[in-house]
C-alpha cells in the first residue's frame, strides 16, 4: 500500500495551477501545475507518476516544493 501525501490545495491556488496549465507558454511549468493537480486528487505519488510517465520522486520533489514555498494559511 502506497502512502498518500497532504495534497489539499486552496480554491485560488487550484485555478491559479489551471490557469498555468492552459496558458503557461513554459513546458516544465505546465507539467509541474498538473502534477499538483493530480495530487489534489485522490491519487497516490505512483499513481501520478504513472500518468505523467514520471518518477514517484520527482512527482514527490514537486510536490515538496509546493509546499515549502507556498505554505497552507495559518488558522
């Protein structure tokens, strides 16, 4: 059984990643945003690493950035 990261993303940040996804005119850009969207899903690491033909550290590593630099609100 796989472990399943806390990939809760907020309503602005999830439109804020579509919007990149659709509009972003940077490849790696675009394919970190639907990582994250994935995540945001139900889906395992392996999961979205599959999809995306990626590996489950660099779906991980993606997903660690994230938060590190965009930490959820305090409250």
């Amino acid at each position: 059984m796989g472990k399943r990261l806390d990939t809760r993303l907020s309503e602005a940040d999830r439109l804020a990643l579509e919007q990149v996804v659709r509009k972003s005119a940077d490849w790696r850009a675009r394919e970190r945003a639907k990582t994250l969207l994935l995540l945001s899903q139900p889906l395992l690491s392996r999961e979205v690493a599959k999809l995306q033909n990626l590996h489950i550290e660099t779906v991980r590593m993606t997903w660690q950035h994230w938060a590190r630099s965009y930490p959820p609100p305090a409250g």
